[in-house]
C-alpha cells in the first residue's frame, strides 16, 4: 500500500469516528434532555423529587429509561415509574430468563429487587426495544 493510500485510509478512519464522536454528544444531550423532563413530570405527578423515595426510582418516558445506567448494590429494590402520558412500558431482563413485567401505563409501577448476581445487566421495554431502542443497564455490585 502507497503512502498516499495509508495517508487516505487515516484520514477516511478520523472522519469516521470524529462522525461518532458527534453522533454520541449528540445523543448523550438528548438523553440529558429526556431525562430531566422526565424528572420534571414525576415531581408533577408525585409532588416530590424521585431520589425522595424509599427506593430506587428509574422514570420510563419517550421511550428511554432513565437513568439508562444505573448502579445499586445486590438487594436493592429498583422501582420503574412510567411517567409518560398516553405510551404504556415493560420491564424486560429477558437475558436473565426473567418474565417481561405487565404493561405500565401513565403513573402505574413495578418494584423489582436486585437478587442477581453482580454485574453488568442489560433490560429493555419488550414493546419498544426494537424499533426504538428502549433499553437500560443495571450494574449490580456486592
């Protein structure tokens, strides 16, 4: 291969993931942005912040999980709120061989106790992980 290639390849391989880069900030804001308007409609609901709540709380809304990561020790109650007002979610770790829970609708919830072992879990929403892309990840630590 010529210099000029290996010259072209590079340059084709920064482009590509400055791209990425872009499309991941991007992303992680829209998220953010989700994310808070979620909190926001969970106060307007509940008339309190979720972190005031006995449990974990993980808000359901615009087909995001949020937080989309969250860590907890093993043992701990985890709570999911769907918080949006007309789209009903699930609670899915389908990888664990775990029951999809039953569909939430707006302000309806399942508490699930983290009794898995450590690690990094993956779940999802079973009516909206494929076509649009509804997962999270709980990190379960001892």
């Amino acid at each position: 291969m010529s210099l000029g290639s290996v010259r072209t390849v590079l340059l084709a391989l920064a482009v590509s993931l400055t791209s990425y880069t872009v499309a991941s900030a991007a992303t992680d804001a829209k998220t953010e942005k989700i994310c808070e308007e979620a909190e926001e409609r969970y106060q307007e609901l509940f008339g309190k912040p979720s972190k005031d709540e006995p449990v974990t709380i993980v808000k359901m809304y615009k087909y995001t999980f949020c937080p989309v990561v969250l860590e907890v020790k093993q043992g701990t109650t985890v709570r999911w709120v769907n918080v949006d007002k007309r789209t009903s979610h699930s609670v899915w770790f389908k990888d664990q061989g775990q029951e999809e829970s039953d569909r939430l609708f707006s302000e309806e919830d399942v508490e699930i106790k983290m009794d898995f072992p450590p690690g990094d879990l993956g779940y999802l929403c079973g009516p909206h992980y494929e076509k649009q892309g509804m997962t999270g990840r709980i990190i379960v630590t001892e």
